[in-house]
C-alpha cells in the first residue's frame, strides 16, 4: 500500500470522509481555542457538563424531525445549551450554590431527560448515534452549520480577546476599569455553546469536549505563552481528527473514538516529553549562575 | 495648586453605612477625600477599610448614606488587597502592565508604540527594567506588586486607591512604592492607601482616616494618631452580635 492509498486516497474516494475531514477543521479551528479559553478559566468540567446539557434539545429535535436531522438536532441543542448556562448562571446568583454546583445538577438532570427523550421514540443505535456522535454521516446542512459557527467564534474571538484574557487572569482589573467582565462571560459561554453543538455533531455529547480540552491541555504542556498555546491546540486537534479519520478508516473503527483516541495518545505522549511534562522533572541539567 | 481647588472633595462621604448580612461592617462614616490629598486609612483587622475602599469603587453598595463621586469611578485606579488574579495565567509582565492603557484603548482599540514605550518607562520607574518578557508567574511577591504598580502608573487615572500595597514586601521595594505614591501625590492625584504600619503613616501622610467600624478620626494625621485614639480603634469588638438590636442612630 503506496503512502497516497495510505493517506489521501480516503478523502478523494469518498465525499463522507472529505464532509468528515472539513468537520475536523471546523472543529480545530473554533473548539480548540475556545477550549483553551475554557481550561484557562479553569472551567475545564464545566465544558464537559455543558455537553451534556446539548442533549435534551438535540432529543427533542429528532423527535420533532423524526429521523436523524443534525440540523434540527443542532438548533434543539442549542436552545437547551444556552437555557442550561443560563439557568445556572441564575441560581448561582440567586442562592447560596456555586456556579459549578449549580451546573452539576443542571447536567445531570439535562443527561437523564435526554436519554429519556431519546428511548421513547429512537432505538438504541439512535442513542448510540447521539451519545457518540456520526461524524461520518455529517450531511452539507451540518456541515455548513458547523462552518458558520466556526467563523463565527472566530470573529469573536478576535473582537473579544483582549477583555476576554483581562477577565482570565484579573477580573478585578476588568471589573475596576468598568470593562463589563459579566457580558464577556456571557458571550463567552455563548461561544461555548455554539461550538459544542458544533462538536455534538460529530461526537456525540459524550465525547463533544474531547476536541476542546485535550488540545488544550496538550497545549499548556509544551508552550509558555497563550498565542503559542492557541496554535498548537489548533494543530493537534486537526492531526488528531485527520489521524483518527485514516485509523478509523483502515482499521475499521468507529470514527469518533478513534479521533479523541487519537488526541489521547498525543496528550499521553505530551505528558511524558513535553517541556512542562514528567521528564522534564527526572532529567538534572545543572542549575545557571545567575 | 490653589487652596480653593485644593479643599474640593474627590469623593465625599456621607453618613455611609455598608452592612453584610445587616451586620455593619462600616458604621455611619462621613467626610471627604479632597483632591490631590494624600490619605492613609489605619485600623485594627475588621475596621472596614478594605469594605470602605470597595464601596468608594462602587463595588458594594452602601445600605445606608451616599458617596458623592466628584471624579467617576472610572478614572480610578485600584489595586485590591491580594488582588484576585490567576498568577499561572502564560501573560507577560509588559502585556500586564500594558492593560493600563485600557482608559485610552478601551477592550477594541489598538495599542500602538507610544502605549507600550509607556509601558517600558513604567517598569523602569518601579525597577523592573529588562522584565518585560517574563511570565507573571515567574515573579517573586515584591516584583509582581511592583508590576502592578507599573500597570497603575499607565492608567494615569486621577484617583489611586491602595488596599494595603505594602503587605508582604520588603523594605527596598516598600521604599521605591512609597516614593512612587509620593510623585503621584506631587502630580496632584488623589491618593488613600489603607497601611497597617504606624510609623510609615505618620512618615509621610499628611491625612488619616482611623477607622474601627465606626470613624474614630479623620483629619491630620498627627491630630488623628493620638495614643488615646488608636487605644480606642483596638477596643474594637470584632465578634458580631448574632441579636443585635436595630441600629437606632439617625441618618
């Protein structure tokens, strides 16, 4: 097998694998950033909470469609993301419970519902699908979705990031100088939102943050400063959608595992070498003069 | 500087109550902070300083009195006690100091040469020359106060608020501070600090607030630093009373 029939002849035989190969990008380009953001915030598990709380929504809108329209599914996702997010904002304001406890609930009930909502009409590969996603079945509608929301996060991005990393590291400066600290967060959670109704697409909502936070994480592990950080989680989460499409393919895997397997192993191998990982504490180099 | 403009309050405080939980944590306060004066607030640990300088920022609402704000809030620069930021954050020392600039550049505007050449001149001032480029994290407790008095230097604002700058540095750094705040005070910027130490008060403010919940004093400092004041402020009695009757004083 020549290293064209290897890696290339996948994406120029079938359109799902090149459909499948764009939706990695998407995802590469708005999610891992935004997952940057979200570990930087230390917000790491409210991502993956928020995933889940997708899945009520995106239920009811393959009820509604009757089959598997990642369109309405999409749009039903993020209604019930945004209301979640929005729900625990409220109660952390309203009453004793923390933003993170608050949110535990609401994803937990939101998982329950969903799953619920799914078993009444769907069969278990339905909820197979949705669970675990079908980035292999991503039609041109889903895929157009993802890319508007790419682009969007994108703009937004650029327009937010100074208050945005002002908010990260002092919010107190931000808040002090009058700089709307809450309506970056909210537009920040907005942005969270979109992308992992973007990600459920392909992912399924069990595994809708694994594009986001383990680049991210990979990232801290080999760069110092935030743009570096930004790239290189822009990067490996591409390799790793692109290396897990191949995998899956040649070996005949299930596609969404594959990928996020495929950005464990960069993350397991990262921990092990990366600058600021394991080695670097067992390899005595001699301390500087000065 | 003209005594008439001189005796113009900055901020003027009115009969201010801040409660938390009903429980008041700064009791009935009046005065004025006049511009260009150079203010320490001292007293015991759970006086209200901190609570009073928060309400001046607008970050607690008084449950009771007023806060007449002369100059609005924000053209005041504040530098919280162990302000609440993420030391791990991968930010550099000059794009921290450089967030000064938000006044002029706002969160979109662009933040050109002459911003960061003020940036560069800033960290010199307080003795940081050649850090730019070092991550915050990296910094010792002494030289992360003295980024984020660079970064106070850049907000160029009218009025600096200090909740106890001085808390865990050493003397050197405290004296390259102390000179800072003094060219501040030449420039006629309103400054108040709240300072534990006596001695750096009566040293160099001319003004002090003494304050153990209720004001005990404010005015010159010699005048307000008497022996028989700061036995008072210490008789403060830090435990709440859980039936505390309602506070009867008339506003």
């Amino acid at each position: 097998m020549s290293a064209y029939d290897l890696l290339i002849a996948p994406f120029m035989d079938y359109g799902f694998m090149r459909r499948a190969l764009v939706a990695c990008l998407c995802l590469a380009l708005g999610a891992a950033p935004i997952g940057m953001f979200l570990s930087m915030r230390r917000m790491s598990l409210m991502g993956d909470a928020l995933s889940h709380a997708v899945l009520p929504g995106a239920a009811i809108g393959y009820l509604i469609a009757g089959s598997l329209s990642l369109t309405a599914m999409g749009i039903g996702g993020l209604v019930a993301g945004l209301s979640v997010a929005l729900l625990a904002g409220v109660v952390s304001r309203m009453t004793v419970l923390q933003e993170d406890a608050s949110f535990a609930s609401f994803y937990l009930i939101s998982l329950a519902v969903g799953v619920l909502i799914v078993s009444l009409r769907g069969s278990n590969i339905d909820l197979l699908h949705v669970l675990f996603g079908t980035i292999l079945a991503i039609d041109n509608n889903a895929l157009i979705l993802m890319g508007v929301i790419t682009s969007v996060t994108l703009v937004a991005l650029a327009v937010l990031y100074r208050p945005l990393v002002i908010d990260c590291f002092d919010p107190g400066f931000l808040r002090a100088v009058g700089g709307r600290g809450p309506l970056i967060h909210a537009l920040f959670m907005l942005m969270v939102v979109l992308n992992l109704v973007a990600s459920f697409q392909a992912l399924g909502t069990l595994m809708a943050v694994g594009l986001m936070m383990l680049p991210a994480a990979i990232a801290q592990l080999w760069a110092r400063t935030l743009p570096a950080m930004l790239a290189i989680s822009v990067a490996t989460a591409f390799i790793s959608g692109y290396a897990g499409l191949i995998i899956s393919y040649h070996l005949e895997l299930a596609s969404g595992p594959t990928i996020i397997v495929s950005a464990a192993a960069l993350y397991v191998a990262s921990l092990v070498v990366a600058p600021s990982g394991v080695m670097s504490r067992y390899i005595r180099r001699p301390h500087l003069a000065n | 500087m003209t005594n008439a403009t001189f005796a113009a309050p900055a901020i003027a405080l009115e009969n201010v109550t801040v409660t938390y939980n009903r429980h008041p944590a700064v009791h009935h306060v009046s005065g004025a902070l006049t511009r260009g004066s150079l203010t320490a607030i001292a007293g015991p640990n759970g006086a209200g300083k901190s609570t009073l300088l928060r309400a001046i920022m607008g970050e607690l609402k008084p449950a009771e009195g007023q806060i007449d704000r002369a100059i609005p809030s924000r053209d005041y620069g504040y530098l919280p006690q162990a302000a609440d930021i993420n030391r791990r954050f991968p930010v550099s020392v000059i794009d921290t100091v450089v967030t000064g600039a938000w006044k002029r550049a706002g969160a979109f505007g662009g933040i050109g040469k002459a911003e960061r050449q003020k940036a560069s001149e800033a960290l010199v001032a307080v003795g940081l020359e050649g850090f730019e480029a070092r991550p915050i994290g990296s910094l010792s407790a002494g030289q992360f106060q003295r980024t984020l008095f660079a970064r106070l230097l850049l907000q160029d604002a009218s009025v600096i608020i200090l909740d106890e700058p001085f808390t865990a540095i050493d003397s050197r750094t405290t004296q390259d501070l102390i000179d800072i705040v003094l060219r501040w005070h030449g420039e006629g910027r309103t400054v108040v600090a709240v300072l534990h130490d006596h001695e750096q008060v009566r040293a160099h403010f001319p003004q002090t607030l003494l304050i153990a919940r209720e004001m005990i004093g404010w005015g010159p400092t010699e005048e307000v630093m008497t022996a028989q004041n700061l036995r008072r402020a210490q008789a403060l009695a830090e435990r709440w009373d859980d039936n505390a009757p309602v506070c009867e004083v008339s506003a």
